[in-house]
C-alpha cells in the first residue's frame, strides 16, 4: 500500500483522485472519523466514504462481526507501522554512509600528506557551477566584497539577480565596493542597478580601462574568468593569490572615479577628452580599434568616433600619421592631477 521515497516519506502507490494526500497530512475529515472510531470503538463503513485514506494507510479494518462496521487501528500499532520502514531506510543509509567514508578514508589520508598550491585554485566549468560556487563565497561573506566588472551588455535577468545578491549582502551588513568602466555612465540599466544600492554600504566608482572581472569575498576567495566565454572561472583561495589581487583592486580603486562625481569625459584644457587619451595610449602601443573598443568597454563605432575627433583635434590626415603626432604633441606625458597619473576632471 505504501512506497518509501528518497529521504524516508511515505506516500500512496493509490491516491483516490479527489482525495490525494500523504499519512503524514491527514485530511482533516479522515482525522475526524478516525478520532470518531478511537472514541466509540468502531465507525460505520458507509460514514468513511469521503476519507478512503483511512482504509488506504490502514487505520481501519473490518469488523470480524459485522462487515457493515470497520474498528479502528489503535494509534500506536498504526505508527509503528509507518515507522517501521523508515527506521530501516535510516539504518541502511547509515551503513552505507559508513562504507563509503571506509572506502574514502586511504584517499583523506593521502590528500593531507600531500597539501601542493593545486588544492587552492578549483576549475570551475559551467554557468550552473560558477553561480553555484559564486553563491556559496557571497553566502559566508561577513566583511567586504571587492568586486571589477568590465562594462557590456547583461541581461536584464542577471542584473536582478546581481541586485538581489547584493541587496541580501548590504543588509547583512557586508561593505561592497564596484569598479565599472567610464562608459557605465552611459547605461540606463546599471545607473539604476547602482541607484538602489548607494545607501552607504555599496561604493561604484569608473576607470577607463579594466581588462577582466573579478570578485573577491572577505579576503578569503577570489574568482576570475579562464575563458573569454564566461564558461570556464577559476576560485582561487590561495592567501598569496588573494591578497595580491586585492592590491590589484585597491591600486584601480585609488586612480578611479567616484560614480557620483561629474562625468570623466569632459573636454581638457588640451582640448582632448579623457577618453580620447585613453585611446590615445592604446594607439601609440600599437591596438586596432577591436581591441581598444573592448578595453575601454564601449562598441566599436563609438570608438572610431572618437579616433575621428582626436585626429581633428592634432591635425592628422591619416592614421599612421595620428600615431606620430600624438607622440610628438606630448599629450600622453602631461603631468597628472589625481593619483597613479590618471586624468580626473
């Protein structure tokens, strides 16, 4: 009459079609015949039409003297009953349970004996699994976390999801600091991601230029993308590791710009916006617009745009000649304002 499913319910094999339930969510017109039986000693068959459950878990049987009555099953012979096979499930997982960690317990040992750099950087492949990881690290985050996202298109159901992430985060009490690109400034979504975060807790601030993501948890992991697909990340929990790409952060983090000031774009006193001597620097070390276009997170017409503008601005008639000149014109050597040398209006 009963089946055992994985973690010891009992359910039916038979559910009656307008009467489904398990014995362990009687029905409350069940319990109350049942508790009609329990209290007279027996029950017509005809009044337990509207609960077959009680015949079907077996708290009642027939009347030996008359079938037109049903007695009921005493409380604790119908509990054993149902505990019984969940007792015996328990019993063989724990012996399994047993086995295994047996089987395993040579490998444990070897595993502590031979501790090498590996055993802090795990390959993760597979969205399913790097979300899975990444929502563990947020989970047992209690300090900060650091994290560098390159600007580009996300899907408005990832962005929820980061915001959600991060809301849980700031109101566990959990400091987060952000690094966009420039060009963050532009995008409607993350304008109004950040606006629903900046209480205080969460910090966004732009560079121009980012190579690749990174999220660092309470200086205990962090993790970067191994392929350019975004389907293959390391975690790394290295302590060295770590702390060397937390200095990394702070490094971009002190040249940044703080989301909340005016826009990095403005035109300079040279007449060149801040952009444009970013792809300036990328131009003379030799960068096709692909390539610059990628690293300063915008789409390539914008930055041809751009490359139009600062050859207007020097003067240049062609593209080989633009490298020359902005070499000879000294833009790229002007002393700096900000720290680290960066232009910040």
């Amino acid at each position: 009459m009963f089946r055992t499913l994985g973690g010891g319910d009992l359910v039916m094999n038979r559910t009656n079609a307008t009467h489904p339930h398990s014995v362990s969510e009687m029905c409350d017109e069940g319990g109350r015949l049942y508790a009609k039986a329990l209290r007279t000693g027996r029950i017509a068959r005809a009044d337990v039409g509207l609960a077959p459950c009680l015949m079907e878990f077996a708290l009642l049987q027939p009347d030996p003297d008359d079938p037109e009555w049903l007695r009921p099953v005493p409380p604790a012979v119908a509990l054993a009953q149902r505990l019984n096979p969940i007792e015996h499930e328990i019993t063989e997982r724990r012996r399994l349970s047993i086995e295994l960690s047996d089987a395993f317990e040579p490998f444990m040992a070897l595993s502590a004996q031979a501790t090498t750099a590996t055993d802090s950087i795990t390959v993760l492949e597979g969205g399913e699994r790097i979300n899975a990881a990444l929502n563990l690290a947020t989970a047992q985050c209690t300090s900060e976390m650091l994290t560098i996202q390159p600007s580009g298109n996300r899907p408005e159901r990832r962005l929820m999801q980061g915001l959600e992430r991060d809301r849980e985060l700031i109101e566990r009490g959990v400091r987060i600091r952000t690094l966009y690109q420039h060009t963050a400034r532009y995008s409607p979504e993350k304008l109004a991601y950040t606006s629903q975060l900046s209480n205080g807790k969460a910090e966004y601030r732009t560079i121009d230029e980012l190579v690749e993501r990174l999220i660092i948890c309470d200086e205990a992991v962090a993790f970067i993308p191994a392929r350019d697909d975004q389907q293959v990340a390391l975690e790394l929990r290295h302590p060295g590791l770590v702390r060397y790409l937390i200095k990394l952060f702070e490094f971009l983090w002190d040249r940044a710009v703080p989301l909340s000031t005016g826009a990095p774009y403005e035109t300079a006193s040279d007449g060149i916006t801040e952009i444009q001597h970013s792809i300036a620097k990328l131009l003379v070390e030799g960068h096709v617009d692909e390539a610059i276009a990628r690293r300063l997170g915008m789409n390539v017409r914008t930055c041809r745009a751009h490359i139009a503008k600062l050859a207007t601005s020097l003067g240049s008639g062609s593209r080989a000649q633009l490298g020359f000149l902005i070499a000879q014109s000294g833009i790229l050597k002007q002393d700096q304002s900000a720290p680290g040398g960066d232009r910040h209006p």
